[in-house]
C-alpha cells in the first residue's frame, strides 16, 4: 500500500465520521459537554476545559447541531493519523511503520467510534499525538526547537484531561532512561518546554484553587479504591474490554508492540524504542493496578494506543499480520456503524451500546411536552445533570429548562428565577424520599415518563411551585 492510498482511506473515513456525526443524537455526556460550551470557564468538575472549547468552535463553524457539537472530533482524527504517520516514519526510516501504524489505530473501536463522539478524548487523544510527533521530530532531528512544540501540546492535552499526566511522566522518564535524552537536562529547551506545559495548565489550577480543588479531589479520590475481592473481576473486565474496544488482532499486535518497545528499549536504550514504552507501559501498569481496587472506564486506556500503534508497526511483521488485523477493526467497526445509523440488528438494551447512548430521548422528550402542558407549567426542571442537559438540547426553543444538581454550582450557569412559578420537575423513579418542602412548597406526582427502546430510564413526573430557597436552580442554555 502505498502512502497515497492509505490517505484516501483515511479521507473517506473522515467522511464517513462526519455523517455519522452529523446523524446521531446526543448521547447525555455530550449534551453535558455542550452545556459546557455555553457557560466557557477555566475549569468544570469532572473536567478540564477543552472538550468545551472544541465544541464552541465547533458549533461556531456549524451551528447548534449534532455536527457542530462533534465536528472537530473527525478532523482531529485524520489530522493525528497524518502526524502519526510522520512520527512512524521518522522513528522507524525504511521500516514503512507509518502505513500499518495509521490503519491499525484507525480500525480500532477507540478511534473510530471515539471520534464521532465527543468528550474529552477527543482532544486528548490529538494533543497526545501531536506531542508524540514532536518528541519523534525530536529523537530524529535532534533540534532543539521541537522541544518548544512538545511542551505546547504536552500543555493542551493536560488541559483536554488530567490523564495526560502520563504524558509528562513518560516523555521525563525517556529523558532519564535515554543517554542521549539525559543530554537534554543540561539545555534550557526542555525546561522551557515544561514551563510551557505549565503555563498553558495554570487556568486549570486556579479555577480548582477557586473551588476547594473540586475537580482534582473528584479525580484524584480514585487513587486509593482497594476492594481485593472484586479485583479479578475488574481486571477481566479491562482486559476484555481493551480486546472489545481495540478490536482483537489490533489489540494483539498492540500489545506484541508493548512487549518489544520494553525489551528493545530498556536493552538497548533505543531512542524511538525507548519512547514508546515511556509513553504507554506507564499507564497500563496503573491501570492494572487500580483495577485490584476499582472499575477501569473502557476509554481510559486509549492514550497507550497512538505509541503502541507504532510500536506495531515497527516489529516488522509481513503485510497479512498488519492488514489482517486492519481489516477485522474496519469490519467490526462497520458493524457497529451501521447499527448506529440504522438499528438494522435487534439487540436487548442492555447489550445494545447504541441503545445505552442514543435511543429513547426523543420519545421522552414528547411525553415531558405532553406532561408540561397537561400541567400549565412555566418551566421543566431536572434532578441530575444529563436529563438536564438533555432536556436543554432536546426540547423546542421557547421552553426554560431548570437544572437542579449541586455541580451547576461550579458553572457559570445563571441562577433561574422560578419563585412562585409552577413548572415539571423530572426525577428518577427510583428515589423514593419526599421532596424538599423548602424548596418546593408545593408539589403532587402526577404521573411517570419514560425512555423507550433504551435500558429503563423512568422518570417520576410531579407537578410543583417553586419557593425559590434552592442555590442549585440554574437557567439551562437553550439552542
């Protein structure tokens, strides 16, 4: 295969990216995320800021739709398959690890299906390659610019989500392990670079400062999850669902890659081995490790592909290992395309990932209308932040949307004046304590709504006056 060819496979893919993009609901991350999008701050809790910038410039360039909101998720897809062709390219010269390197990642669940949603992998996922080029222009060239370029992406993928912490760690621990690496702390370059880095997280910083540290105690209270008798479970559950997400023969000859970037690069301190095995044995010895204690999310892991990827493509291995494997993730990946454009094959809900994602809302969205009306409310309300979030991207213009969870209180977001209003407040079924007298001094269940054709998702429907006592109340955006 020629690198011609291999780019117009990743130019129709992109396409094909964008349609589905473009055709697909909401899932409830991304309605949350957009809401994001339209209160822009430092910092939020679960998150840094990026997954929200990209969808403002998204929505900026395509409205305030599903393609807007996802739009930079494809092209960041196909702009990393190009920088991680070079950086193949120039670790491994004459080794042609580019082509197999680039079909590899992209016949992978993760990349495939993770680059039509949007969340904060997205950006993650580029900056993170983007970095890993850079430090490859780096080894190659030996210029000491590409240390400045390293740091700068280095800094956004941070700011794109706490996990890039590996990234850090694996580029220091490549300085350390490589002689020619430990050359670089006597220049001011890779210094510089950090401060960069630095700079460029600082915002993050100071909007957890200005919240009792929110987002790094949220993240960081996973750490110390110990529950040894549940630990093989966990690890049987992320080795499946690498093998699932990876899709099998990619995960394979990914994890043959992993196993050679450690020996080659720890025996001979390799440069380009080296590198890759600091940029991904790092985070899956961690992953490993919270997995005796806690459930590893299947999406965590995807930073350890853009280098093992490369790493695959570097063994050296005749065209059948490579393309065989390429083409089982393109096939499974079209599967699950065209079941998510179509629902053409009937799965039980709670097996269907589509399902789990994308049906029902729009069904729901109908009955809280009808529900609404029945009850002359003003405005709808919602416990918890994705029905919220939902209900603000799903329902017509002309119709407030209240949020009531206590995360809108690190938002932007603008405090609803509901006082005395009568509106719906949606809650799931399954709480049974009686609601806040204070709050809503007034208030009769008048009936349930329900997400169709999705794991059950009921909601308790109650007709209620608002006192105004509550801080959590905010003003949804609306499209």
């Amino acid at each position: 295969m020629t690198p011609a060819a291999l780019f117009a496979i990743v130019a129709a893919l992109t396409l094909i990216r964008l349609f589905l993009a473009a055709w697909l609901p909401l899932a409830p991350d991304e309605a949350y995320y957009w809401v994001w999008s339209r209160a822009l701050a430092p910092g939020y809790l679960d998150h840094p800021p990026m997954v929200a910038l990209w969808i403002r410039a998204g929505t900026a360039l395509a409205g305030q739709t599903a393609l807007g909101v996802r739009l930079l998720g494809p092209i960041a897809a196909a702009v990393a398959s190009a920088l991680l062709f070079d950086a193949a390219r120039l670790l491994f010269p004459g080794a042609r690890a580019g082509i197999p390197a680039v079909l590899l990642l992209n016949a992978s669940l993760l990349l495939g299906v993770g680059s039509i949603i949007m969340t904060p992998d997205s950006p993650l996922l580029f900056f993170w390659t983007a970095a890993l080029w850079a430090m490859a222009r780096l080894a190659a060239s030996r210029s000491a610019g590409w240390w400045l370029a390293a740091g700068t992406f280095s800094g956004l993928a941070l700011a794109s989500k706490y996990t890039a912490l590996f990234l850090w760690i694996g580029i220091g621990l490549w300085m350390l392990i490589v002689p020619a690496g430990r050359l670089w702390l006597r220049r001011w370059q890779p210094w510089a670079a950090a401060l960069i880095g630095a700079l460029l997280f600082c915002p993050v910083i100071a909007w957890n400062a200005a919240h009792d540290w929110a987002g790094f105690v949220k993240q960081g209270g996973r750490v110390d999850d110990w529950q040894p008798m549940r630990a093989l479970g966990f690890l049987a559950e992320l080795i499946g669902g690498q093998i699932g997400l990876a899709t099998p023969l990619v995960f394979a000859l990914c994890m043959m890659g992993l196993a050679a970037a450690v020996r080659r690069g720890w025996r001979g301190r390799d440069p380009a081995w080296s590198l890759l095995a600091a940029l991904s044995l790092p985070p899956v010895l961690v992953f490993l490790q919270h997995a005796t204690g806690g459930r590893v999310q299947g999406n965590w892991p995807a930073i350890i592909y853009p280098a093992l990827a490369i790493a695959a493509g570097g063994l050296g291995l005749t065209r059948r290992w490579w393309a065989g494997a390429s083409a089982l993730g393109f096939a499974i990946t079209a599967v699950a395309y065209v079941q998510a454009a179509t629902d053409i094959v009937p799965l039980p809900p709670k097996l269907d990932p589509v399902a789990i994602r994308f049906k029902g809302w729009d069904g729901l969205m109908q009955q809280v209308l009808a529900s609404r009306t029945a009850a002359g409310a003003g405005f709808v309300a919602a416990e918890g932040y994705t029905v919220a979030s939902e209900l603000a991207w799903q329902l017509p213009p002309g119709i407030r949307v209240v949020g009531f969870d206590s995360r809108w209180a690190l938002t932007d977001l603008p405090k609803a004046p509901i006082a005395g209003q009568t509106g719906v407040l949606l809650r799931d079924i399954r709480r049974t304590d009686p609601l806040d007298p204070a709050v809503w001094p007034s208030s009769e269940r008048i009936g349930t709504v329900e997400r169709f054709g999705a794991p059950a998702s009921t909601f308790s429907v109650y007709r209620v006056v608002a006192s105004g006592a509550s801080t959590d109340a905010v003003e949804m955006p609306r499209r």
